[in-house]
C-alpha cells in the first residue's frame, strides 16, 4: 500500500496533453524466470522497467501534461490507472515503491495472453482520446498535444498526434 503526503495538483482545463499507453502482460508464463540461471522474473522485469522508464521522465519540462494510461492484460485487459508523469512521481517517491505497485498489480492476473484483445483496447482508448470522449479521464477540456515531423525526402512535414503506445510482453 502507498501512502503519500504529497498533494497532488489538479489538472488544469483545456491543456495541450501527449498521452503513453503502457501494455503490460500479466498472464502466467510472466513469473518465469526472465534469463537462464538468474532468478529474476519477467514479470518484476516488466514492472522495473516501466517503472523506471516513467521516472526518467521526471526532467522533462512538461511532465505535467504527459499522462501515462497503465493496463496489465492476460486474456483480461484492466485499466489500472490514468495519471501525469508529475503525479506518480510525487506519489510514489522512488521507482522501486512505483515498481512494487505495479508488480503487485500485474500478479494478480496470471491467466492465458490474450495480445489482440490487449492490442484492441489500446486503440480504442486512443480512439476516444483523439476525440476526446474518454470517461474519467482526468482532465474534462483538453487538446491532444501535435507533433511535427518531417517528411521523408521532402522539406514538408505533418503532424501527429502526440501519442505512444508501449506492451511489455514475452508473447
């Protein structure tokens, strides 16, 4: 159990907000030993890795208005939390209270993989969040944050949305 003293900012309406969806697969062979001849688990693997992988970004300037949408899946897929970057940093203090979390969390599941479904849900949440229909995201106004990139052999660009997704999984 996280307990945490720090107060935790509102976010404000009507931001400009980039969005990572982190896939993580909580099915059986998860509690397998990652490597040969080393004890550690692929699930704790996963569970170090983003959570470090979060908490590199607590220099980036606009940690605030980067919100990380955590799924652990099996042949389930559950929604385990919508935050910013800002707010699990300063709630969990250390990556390694951030990963005993999320381990926690990803053994509770434990069944078959399921990645198409896992894969589905991921798209249909970054569906509604291009268009804003998300229930219970934390910010009710909000503008999906663009990002130019140049075109391939050409001095045009376009731009796109500002999202991410990532899956962990051994399947």
């Amino acid at each position: 159990e996280v307990i945490s003293t720090v107060e935790v900012k509102a976010p404000v309406d009507n931001q400009e907000v980039g969005l990572c969806i982190i896939l993580m697969d909580a099915s059986s062979s998860m509690t397998d030993p990652a490597f040969e001849d080393i004890p550690l688990t692929r699930m704790t693997l996963v569970a170090n890795c983003a959570a470090s992988g979060i908490f590199d970004l607590e220099r980036m300037s606009n940690n605030p208005n980067a919100y990380v949408a955590c799924f652990k899946f099996d042949d389930r897929v559950e929604l385990m939390f919508v935050d910013t970057v800002s707010n699990i940093i300063g709630r969990y203090k250390t990556i390694e209270t951030f990963a005993a979390y999320l381990y926690d969390e990803l053994f509770k599941f434990q069944q078959g993989t399921d990645i198409n479904k896992a894969l589905k849900e991921a798209h249909s949440f970054v569906s509604k969040f291009l268009k804003k229909q998300l229930d219970g995201f934390p910010v009710k106004r909000y503008t999906p944050m663009l990002q130019r990139i140049l075109k391939f052999n050409s001095v045009d660009s376009v731009s796109i949305p500002n999202v991410r997704v990532l899956m962990y999984t051994d399947g």
